[in-house]
C-alpha cells in the first residue's frame, strides 16, 4: 500500500511537471482570462458584504455596503459608514464590470509573461507569472493605458486555471487626457480572489495605492475593497 501511494505521489509530480511544459506562460494567463469570461455570469447569483475604504489627505471614509444583483443589475444598499449603522434603501449602481472585463481580455496581449516558479497561495498551488510591458502594444481604450507602463506578479491556481492573487505597480508616468490627468510611477495595484462554488472565483480584495495629478492638483491615497460573506441567493439562468 505504501509503495502504491508513493508511486501515485510520483504520478501526480510527473503529470504536473509535463503540463508546466506542454504550457507556455502565455498559455497559463490565457486560459486563466478565457475560463474567468466563461463564467462571469455566475457571479450574478451571489450576494455579498463589501466594505468600501478610501484613505487620502489624513482622512479616512470607511463605508459598508450589502451587495446583490437583480434582473441582471447591481444593487447596493449602505448598512454602516464610519462604523456607524445607515438604514438605507437599495440603489441600482453603475459598476465597472465592462471595464474589468476589458482590462482583462487585454493582459495576455499587452505583456509579456515569463514563469518564474511555483507557490502556495491561500492554499492554492500555484504557477507564479512575472509581466512585463510588451514593445508596441497599442491599448485599445485610456482605460487600459496604464498597462503600457506596468509590472506584475500573477498567481494561478495550477489545478483551477484562476487567477488567485495580482500585484501590479506601474514603472514610468500614465497619462490620461493629454495633460487632464497623471499616474505617476509606484502607482500600485493588489487583487485576490477567492473561490465561493465550483466555477465561481470572486474577488476578495482589491487595493489601490496611488499619487498622480488632476489638472495642476496633486492627489495621493489608497482606495480598497473588502468583500466577504458570499453567499448564493439566485439560480444561474
């Protein structure tokens, strides 16, 4: 029996060694990009609790928000600010989802990628991507300019093909608008997503340290969200 489960062990070694081969890095963050499109929709079904935080000038805004989506919309409905409770009534909000699944579509084609290795992640076994930008990617959108400019670290779950974990800073200035607007270099980006179901990866925190400008104003802070408490409310339809 021993012997059986070290040949087994020996198995599932080789196995991954000979997909880590057949799979080029470029491999490895498509089908991450083309999995997570598949099954976006899913996350329609789940509600969750989002704490929405904002640092910037001294100041901090700490807001927390029940979210769920219906008929397809997002709702959101403020319960604290401040640690305080809010009664509040449910509001339809505009989100950046097309956004996101912009910026997403566009990562295996604005950098280039190199596997520096292997990691356990949140318990996720891990192939470990370094992104650099690529010479002459042209970005479709002032929305995914920054990628020009941008360093990353990428996480994916090797048996799920998921993105687990991102840490991404810019390396030079993004400008947006000609002169309106300004990212400067170590701008930074953090992203972790967790799985809640069998196909649903959702993201669990999302940070955002930045300096740059707006016109001649200089503007500096942090900007996170903090879901939790995912849980299935609806039916995929």
């Amino acid at each position: 029996m021993q012997h059986l489960r070290h040949g087994r062990h020996l198995f599932n070694v080789l196995a991954v060694l000979l997909l880590a081969a057949a799979l080029s890095p470029l491999d490895i963050i498509r089908a991450a990009v083309e999995l997570t499109e598949k099954t976006d929709y899913l996350r329609q079904d789940y509600a969750l609790t989002q704490e929405n935080i904002q640092r910037s000038g001294g100041k901090t805004v700490h807001k927390t928000y029940e979210i769920s989506f219906q008929d397809g919309r997002p709702y959101r409905k403020l319960v604290r600010r401040d640690g305080q409770p809010v009664d509040a009534k449910p509001e339809a909000y505009a989100t950046s989802e097309e956004r996101r699944l912009e910026l997403l579509r566009e990562l295996p084609k604005a950098l280039d990628y190199t596997l520096e290795g292997e990691e356990t992640i949140d318990g996720y076994e891990c192939w470990v991507l370094f992104a650099k930008p690529k010479p002459g990617y042209k970005p479709p959108s002032f929305q995914t300019h920054f990628l020009t400019q941008m360093e990353a670290k990428v996480w994916i779950s090797k048996k799920h093909s998921r993105m687990v974990r991102l840490d991404a800073q810019t390396v030079g200035p993004v400008s947006f608008g000609g002169f309106l607007a300004k990212l400067g270099p170590g701008t930074r980006i953090e992203l972790q997503q967790v799985r809640v179901a069998e196909q649903v990866w959702l993201p669990s925190r999302f940070k955002m340290t930045y300096n740059g400008r707006v016109l001649f104003k200089s503007l500096s802070g942090e900007i996170e969200q903090l879901s939790s408490n995912f849980r299935k409310v609806s039916p995929s339809t």
